[in-house]
C-alpha cells in the first residue's frame, strides 16, 4: 500500500468520492435518530457496510462524569388529526414534525390546548424547524408556519406512538492502525433527523475518509468515532479515559456539503500541531477560508476541549453552526447540499492529514554548499506532481537549506509559504536520492 502523500490519481478521484458522499447523505436522510434509538442503529449499520467498525451499547443510567446515559427513544407515528378528519404534521411526511424525545400521547384537545405544544418558524413559512426535549419530559409537534395557520377551529386527536425506557447509546468506531500508536481521532456526531449538512455531511466525509486510508499506510492511527451530538462524546470519552493519551491530533467534523467557505476553529490550546496544519492547509491551499478562535461553543470539539480533557482537537467546517438560514430547519435537506462541496471538504481533510504526517524533522546529509541536484535528477519537472515546477525547485532548495534536525517540516511550510504537501513529496525525492534523511528518533514519511 502507499503512504498518505496524495498524488494526481488521489487528488482526482474527490470528485467521485464527491457523488458517492452526495448519495449516502440521501440514503441516510429519512431515517429518524436520535440520540438513542433504531434510527440511530440503522445509521450505524449503514456506515459499517463502507468500513469495519465496533459498535459498544452503553446502557441507560450509565454514569459518564457528570451525566448518565439517557431512556432509550423510539417513535412509530404521530398526527394530529381534526374532528373533520384532516391531519397535519404527520411523521410519515416528515420526522422533523415531531419533538424529539416527545413522550406517547393519544389525547383530543381544542386547538387553543393543543397550540402551546405547536413550533414553527414565521420569518420561513414553509420551513419546519427542528427541536428537541432530550432532558425535560414532554411533547409537541413542528409545523410549517403556514400549515400551522391554517388550523381550523374545533376539537384535535393529538397521538404520539413513541417509547421511552431502558435500553442503550450507541457508540461506533473505526481505527486505522498506523506504524505508530500515537492517534489522530476524528469525531462525526450521528443523532440528527433529516438534516442533511448537520449532520450527514460530517458523517458521509468522515467515513469515506476511513475508506480511503484502509488502502494506505500512515505514520499514525486513526480513530473515527460516530457518536451522538454531546452526550455521545461524553459517554466516548467517559468509557474511554485510558485511550486519550495517545491522542496527539484530531478533528470534529460537520457542515461542510453548504457552498460557504471553510472554517477551522482552533483548539483549546490553539498552537497544536493540529491547529498549525490545518490552518497552514486552509491559507495556503483554499483561498477565503477563515480561522476562529476556541470558544466553548458548538459542536463536541467543546467536549474534547474541556479542561479535565484537553486533547488537542479542532473543528472543521463550511459556513459555521447558526450562521447560515436552513440551519436545524427542514431547509437543511439533500439539495442544500452538493457533491463538489462534499469532495472538497473530504480532500481538505486528506491534505490536512497529509501535512500532520509530514511534519517530520530531516537532517540535510550534504550540508556544505548546494549539493548538485541536476545529476540526481532533481533539478528539473518530473511525473507525478500537480503543482508548478518552480514551487518543486524552491522545496527542495527549502528543505536542504532548513533540514538541521531541528526544524520540522510544518516548521518549513510555514516559513517558505509553500503548502505541506509539496514539501513531503519532495522531502521522499530527497531520501530516495540520498540527501535526506530523517532526524533520531523522528518517523520518515513513505
């Protein structure tokens, strides 16, 4: 198998990787999860036919530092019918049309009893929103505010067939050995209905990130997990305490199939490596992307970034959580979202990657002088690369000049402005050639 160094082939075959992304996101977008539940199950299961993964049931009441492991939930149908006969927010049209976590009910109210437990969103008459009661017993129905206007008067069957009671969360992974134990852990939450670019986008890249470095080798592990949104990575990190000292790198990933720019939010300590990669990555390679600072809100980055945690993960996304108008609406749906916003989210990850594992320090082995390039080949064009011969030549002449067994290569990109990757497949013409090699107690690439 090939190392992690992404060459012409790797780099053409996003845009495929694109559609097949596109077209999970619509299998998976009917299927009604949560953060426990069949739905949720189904998601996994589906996930597990792309690439292997251990599936743990944490059972209900489970401590997990300062929570437990929430009621199992699972919902069959819900209405609500008029004495006429009409329904409206009916699941089988929608499963956002329900509150999540909405206890059973079969009852018959008059619309004025029946509206306290009615959502909608006025400003977007046609879109449903999503909420949820995860933690606070109760019930209630999300309509389009249109629909929800055109309530008649008079008396309502409201009925909820749901079930809250013992059962489990459930927890997958995926892990990618590597030649070292050292881990880069990659975190997509899975418990969202019918919300296409939160969540499925996060969990379509994550996962076909893991199928595409089942087919290299790498210096580290990679770990994907898929886990609900809060408590599932409290649960994860609960029943998992032994495991973080060998995290040295990670990622939470969502929103990214919307056509908005890239955002890398920083970890807590905010100069990790991983911090340094990714941005270097974003700036170098994909013009108007932004950085955001740590804040202690948002997705489960938060989680890993707890101060009794710590581990050094950071966030990636498109247009950030809030911040776009379909946001935890229905609008949220298959067509918000694009395969080629997909394929580059997924190929900004593999080059982020890319750079994590390149970040080696190498000791020049003809430090006098300039050696001469030209009989070893170097000094010109070769197959193989996507980029200008003229950023090639300069990443050689950065390498020798800066490889002093002290300086890594992130070190270098960030100094010569040249992008990771340019610098890692020259670094392994360099081995090859015999002007490079690795510092003690530093892994080569390849």
């Amino acid at each position: 198998m090939r190392a992690l160094i992404l060459d012409e082939e790797s780099i053409a075959a996003a845009a495929e990787k694109g559609q097949t992304m596109h077209a999970l996101v619509r299998e998976l977008y009917p299927l009604t999860r949560s953060i426990t539940g069949p739905g949720l199950r189904a998601t996994v299961k589906r996930l597990g036919a792309i690439v292997p993964l251990e599936v743990t049931e944490v059972r209900s009441g489970t401590p997990v530092f300062d929570w437990s492991v929430p009621e199992e939930w699972s919902i069959e149908d819900a209405y609500i019918e008029h004495e006429s006969g009409r329904r409206f927010g009916e699941l089988r049209r929608s499963n956002l049309h329900v509150v999540g976590y909405s206890i059973p009910v079969d009852t018959t109210m008059t619309l004025a009893e029946l509206r306290p437990h009615l959502h909608s969103l006025p400003e977007h008459p046609n879109w449903i929103p999503f909420i949820t009661s995860y933690y606070k017993p109760g019930w209630g129905f999300c309509l389009a505010h249109r629909e929800l206007q055109s309530l008649p008067e008079g008396r309502y069957r409201v009925v909820i067939r749901s079930q809250l009671g013992p059962g489990s969360l459930t927890l997958a992974e995926h892990v990618h050995r590597g030649a070292s134990e050292d881990e880069v852990l990659v975190f997509a939450h899975d418990c969202h209905p019918s919300l296409a670019n939160d969540n499925l986008s996060g969990l379509a890249v994550a996962v076909q990130l893991a199928a595409f470095l089942a087919q290299r080798t790498t210096r580290y592990t990679y770990r994907f997990v898929f886990a609900p949104a809060t408590i599932g990575s409290i649960t994860w990190l609960a029943m998992n305490e032994s495991k973080l000292a060998h995290i040295r790198h990670g990622l939470v990933l969502s929103l990214l199939g919307d056509g908005g720019p890239l955002h890398y939010k920083k970890s807590r300590g905010g100069n990790h490596a991983i911090d340094r990669s990714a941005w270097h990555v974003l700036r170098t390679e994909f013009p108007g992307s932004r950085l955001l600072e740590f804040s202690p809100w948002g997705y489960d980055e938060r989680q890993f970034c707890s101060p009794g945690i710590n581990l050094p993960i950071g966030r990636l996304t498109r247009t950030p959580n809030g911040e776009f108008i379909q946001y935890h609406t229905s609008a949220d749906n298959p067509d918000f979202v694009t395969a080629d916003a997909l394929a580059q989210s997924w190929l900004v990850c593999l080059k982020i990657f890319e750079a994590i594992e390149a970040d080696v320090r190498y000791v020049n082995l003809s430090p006098k002088g300039e050696p001469q390039l030209g009989r070893r080949g170097l000094y010109r064009s070769t197959g193989g690369y996507y980029t200008g011969v003229p950023d090639r030549q300069m990443a050689l002449f950065w390498l020798l000049n800066q490889s002093d067994g002290n300086t890594s290569l992130l070190d270098i990109a960030e100094k010569s402005g040249l992008s990771a990757g340019v610098l890692a497949r020259a670094a392994l013409d360099l081995q090859v050639a015999g002007l490079l090699a690795p510092a003690a107690g530093a892994n080569s690439i390849g």
